[in-house]
C-alpha cells in the first residue's frame, strides 16, 4: 500500500524527524533505555531519530497507527497528513502534498 506523497521525501522525512524528536521518550520503540540514550552523542541522536522517522513513514503503509514511546503517529490519507500526538494533544501535522 505506501504512504501516498507528492512533497519530496527528503522534505517529509527532516519535518517527521523533527516531530519525532520532540516526544521525551521515543528512543524505546527501538528498546533503548534512558542511560543508553543518554550516552549518545548530539549526532548519533539525531541519526537515531531520522532512522525512526523513516521506519515510521514506511511502517504507516502498513498500519496506519504507530505508537512512538508515550506518542502516537497517525496517518490520515484521506487528508494527506501524518499526524504526531502525544496524549490528546497534537503536536504536529506533516503534509504530504
């Protein structure tokens, strides 16, 4: 199925690494632990982080919601949009088109 775009990947990709960077906690869903997270140096994290939002977009094609640590990502493809909440707020919207 996929994640239908017509923004440039590359585009999508630097705003949902910077929504997914922005939940405190989204290192656990590669099972990390807050020390191994911490020890990480400034660059290694944000490799870590554009890693998850790749895995992210690709995994939405799959299933349309993935929980990121205390977050969620929701694909809406009927509005183009990747949403990012954390609770019930929604903390930002990616646009796909």
């Amino acid at each position: 199925m996929g994640v239908r775009h017509a923004r440039e990947y590359v585009d999508i990709l630097k705003e949902l690494t910077e929504a997914v960077s922005a939940i405190g906690d989204s290192y656990t869903f590669f099972e990390m632990e807050e020390e191994e997270w911490a020890a990480l140096g400034e660059e290694d994290r944000r490799e870590v982080m554009e890693a998850l939002a790749d895995d992210v977009f690709f995994g939405l094609g799959e299933q349309p919601v993935i929980a990121v640590g205390s977050g969620e990502i929701t694909y809406h493809p009927k509005h183009h949009v990747i949403e990012v909440s954390q609770g019930d707020n929604v903390t930002r919207m990616v646009r796909l088109i």
